[in-house]
C-alpha cells in the first residue's frame, strides 16, 4: 500500500556565478569558517539556461560509443573543478532535452554540465554559487566524500541503501529544486564553499562512468509542501548521505536553520529504513512520485508497473548481471508482495534504438540511465528512476524465496511520472528499438 497521509505526518514529526576555478583545475578544498552561506534573493528553480526558468527539464547524455565528444571541443570546460578528461572518445556530453516549455525531446546545444548555457551546468551552477539549504545524496560518491558504515566501502554504499543519486535545494521559505541523476560520484558537493577534491564537473572528474557511459537527469521546480515530500520520500528509499558532513548538507544559512518542520526531516536522513510500505504522491506541478524501499523485495520496473494501474511499459536501464528480463504478466512475476494489490502489466526490456540515424544501446556498460514509458493505460507517462532492471523475477516451485532480494530488488529507488504526451512520445522514440525476449 502506499503511504498514508497519518504515516507522512507522523515521520514529519519523528524525522549567477559558476564557481570557475583557473586552468580547469580542481580548487583546493580550505577550512572550513562557517556553517552557513549568505541566502540567495530567489529561490532555486529548473533552468534550461541561466535566466530561463521552467517547471521541470530532462536530459538523455549520450553514450560515447554512439555520441563521442571531441577532447579538444572549444567548449569543454570546468566551471566546478575539475581537469578536463581528454581519453580520446571515452566521453560524450552530447544531450536531448525535453522541458515544460518544449516537451518535444530535441537535439540541446552546447555540452552538458559545462556552462550556464545548458540546463544541467545553469541548473546546477545557481545551487554550487548560491546561499541555499541543500541535501546531495549518492550510493557511489567514490570516496569524496567518503561514507563509512553498513555496506559501504571505499567507494560506494551497496544494498540495503538506495540505488539513488541527486540534489535538493532550497530557500528559507521551503520553495527549491529537485535534481534528479544517474551519474556515480557526482555531484560530490552542494557549494563551492566545500570544494571537492576531484572536481565537481562532469566529464572533469576522475570516475569514466559519468560522461562514457549514458545517464539522465530530471529536475524538477518545488513549493515547501513538495520539498517535505521529497524529504519523505528521500528516507523511504534510504538514500545514502550525511547530514553532519557541510560538503553535501547545508542545513543553515544567514546563521539560520531552515524551518523546523523542513529540518526534522533533513535531520531523518542517512539511514536504513526497515520499513516495506511504500510512497506514491502527486506533486504541485502533476509529476507523480513513487519510491520502492529497499525493504519490499520486488523487481523494481514491474513495481512501478503495479504502482501506475497495471501499466504496460518499456524501460531502458543499466540492463547487466542479475538481469530481470522482460515481463509478460504477474505469471512471470514470482518475487513479489501481497502488499501491492495490482499485479504488473507487461514490462518490455529496450536493448537498443537509434538517434538521428545513430545506434544507441541499453544493456549496462553503453547506458546508465534509468527510462521508461507507459504504453497503456490513460496516462502519458514518461518516468525517470534510480534503480536498474537487476535482481530477480523468482521460481514458481518457491515463490518470495531467499534470492528475491537480490540486487536492485533490495534497493531503495525514486521514480518520477510526468503525464505528458508529447514528452512521453520523444522518450519512446528514444528507446524503441529492439527488446529483450519474454518468456516461453
């Protein structure tokens, strides 16, 4: 069942400038001085360029098979630190956006993440230079910050934690952004006043996942009753971070701690939750949110699938081993939960498209993105997710067995539906193409 609204207000009880550093070099991180910024006059919102505001945007990077970025394009920079990769074509920034404005998927211009031009580097850049309450979380922060504890290592935090990556950010008055991403080990900070040692650019940090591989993101514009939400639904899913640690949490500014019923919230994040119920809930702008804990032990598309009606989907994730393959029914389906009433449509398995005439693939390694898209039902859904199609579908001699847990049917994960049909329409375009088989 989905949260009810007793539940939510119980755990609300219980719980400009680019920052450009010389010669695309990574700044020096510096002692700390003070625990909260000079607040920003306007809230953070979604923008498709510096001055250009808009409920929400979404961009599909390419992989650098497909889409290879030049190591010398006049337009690579690192305006968050960093030192540019120049590998030859294991990188690509180049990106098709969709946005409230334009819901049309097309070609964006520039390279991602590298200036105020684009949507993520404006995005992005008016959080890292603002004054802003902000929370980053990421399972694959590689070691900066590091994250110590239960299943975490050197470089990442596996299960029970959430398979979940992004930045909330907000003002005094509880208005802000979501930015929801794919990319491991970034962002690795929310403010140039904590700069991360190995940059906080994309295609200028160490880790080669972030620009070879394929990834998305969504962000998405906030009033103070989303943002609670969010906070919600960011400890439902377990998501990894840590709230005493001022290079990913800011919880003051002007000396101020942000509201209290905001920062109880804040102050509930950076753990495992136990607890299976999960969250569905519809946001001011109509996107509808649904997290999966890591407790409910099913395969993460098909619980969207049930969550939604029963919808038919196609999705398109980092499709690797243990995969899940595609779906045809609950028949097929024997990991699940009687808590989820609606058994799943069908769920198809992309494995590859093409763009602009271009060959672009899904299984895991060319594509880390998280997609998918309704194809019934009476909603144009296109949805954006943390979590991969990986872990297990289960045996029909021992149905929930001990293995239903495995991979990212173990993990916590947000999906974000936004009922639009001309977006819905650019999504499936990009991932129609061949699928993986359903069973005999």
């Amino acid at each position: 069942m989905a949260w009810p609204v007793a539940t939510i207000a119980a755990l609300s009880l219980a719980a400009g400038n680019l920052g450009t550093s010389p010669s695309g070099t990574a700044p020096q991180a510096s002692v700390a001085v003070s625990t909260g910024a000079q607040a920003s006059a306007t809230p953070p919102v979604p923008l498709l360029a510096k001055g250009q505001q808009v409920d929400w945007w979404f961009a599909y990077k390419f992989n650098s098979q497909s889409f290879p970025s030049q190591p010398d394009d006049p337009k690579r920079a690192c305006p968050f630190g960093g030192t540019l990769r120049r590998d030859g074509t294991h990188f690509s920034q180049r990106y098709a956006v969709a946005s409230s404005a334009n819901p049309v998927l097309t070609d964006g211009a520039g390279l991602i993440g590298t200036s105020a031009a684009d949507p993520l580097g404006a995005t992005f850049g008016q959080i890292y230079s603002g004054g802003y309450y902000f929370v980053v979380w990421n399972d694959q922060f590689y070691n900066d910050p590091p994250r110590d504890g239960t299943a975490c290592d050197d470089k990442q935090c596996g299960k029970p934690w959430g398979h979940s990556k992004g930045l909330l950010a907000w003002d005094q008055n509880g208005n802000g952004v979501l930015l929801q991403v794919t990319t491991p080990s970034w962002p690795g900070s929310g403010t140039s006043r904590f700069p991360r040692g190995d940059g906080n650019t994309p295609g200028c940090i160490s880790d080669d996942n972030n620009m070879s591989n394929a990834q998305d993101f969504f962000a998405l514009r906030l009033n103070r009753a989303d943002l609670k939400t969010v906070l919600q639904a960011l400890a439902v899913a377990s998501v990894s971070t840590d709230i005493t640690n001022p290079q990913i949490v800011n919880r003051r500014v002007n000396g101020q701690t942000s509201p209290a019923d905001i920062d109880q919230l804040v102050g509930a994040l950076g753990t495992i939750s136990p607890d299976k119920t999960y969250m569905d809930q519809q946001l001011s702008t109509g996107v509808r949110i649904i997290v999966k804990p890591s407790a409910l032990h099913v395969p993460p598309w098909q619980f969207v699938s049930s969550v939604i009606g029963g919808a038919n989907l196609l999705t398109a994730t980092w499709w690797a081993s243990p995969k899940i393959g595609s779906t045809r029914s609950i028949a097929d389906v024997h990991c699940w939960d009687a808590t989820l009433s609606t058994p799943p449509g069908k769920v198809a398995i992309a494995t590859s498209a093409r763009w602009d005439g271009i060959p672009i693939s899904f299984t895991g390694g060319p594509n880390h993105a998280k997609l998918g898209v309704a194809l019934s039902g009476p909603h144009h859904y296109a949805i954006f997710g943390d979590l991969n199609q990986q872990g297990q579908l289960g045996d029909a001699s021992t149905p929930n067995g001990p293995n239903c847990g495995s991979s990212q049917n173990g993990r916590g994960g947000m999906f974000f539906a936004v009922d639009n049909p001309a977006l819905s329409a650019g999504v499936s375009k990009l991932i129609t193409g061949q699928m993986a088989v359903f069973p005999n």
